[in-house]
C-alpha cells in the first residue's frame, strides 16, 4: 500500500543510480542528496526489485530520510 497523502511523489522526483562499487545515489529533482553504501544499499535494491514506479519513489524518500522540511530556498 503506497502512502503519499500530500502527492508529491506522483510527478516521480527521486532518480537512484546503483554504481559498481556497490554504493548508490540516490537524487532529488537532478540533485544527489544521499548516498548508501553497504549493507543500506544492498538491502535498498533488493526492495526495488519487482515494485512499481510509486512504490519505489516512496522507498526512495524513506530512504532519505527527512532532508526537505519545506523552508529551503
């Protein structure tokens, strides 16, 4: 069940890229914003694997943890 009562993961804002070292980037609107290495990153993709677009933008911003409070500029 995805939760996203405000609907600001419908337009898809978070891109993730895994790289060879085993890390992965994790953006926001073009912008890197958090990167996982290790057991994090690991465990992060095997989550991504077979959900839907919505689902894995809501796995991504949990991901993130809380980075956008909305008083950024």
């Amino acid at each position: 069940m995805v939760i996203d009562r405000r609907g600001k993961l419908e337009d898809e804002p978070f891109r993730y890229r895994a790289v060879k070292d085993g890390r992965v980037l994790i953006y926001f609107e073009g912008r890197l914003i958090k990167t996982l290495a290790g057991k994090p990153a690991e465990r992060l993709l095997r989550e991504m694997v077979d959900r839907g677009p919505a689902e894995q933008q809501l796995l991504l911003a949990k991901a993130t943890g809380h980075f956008k409070h909305g008083n950024e500029r």
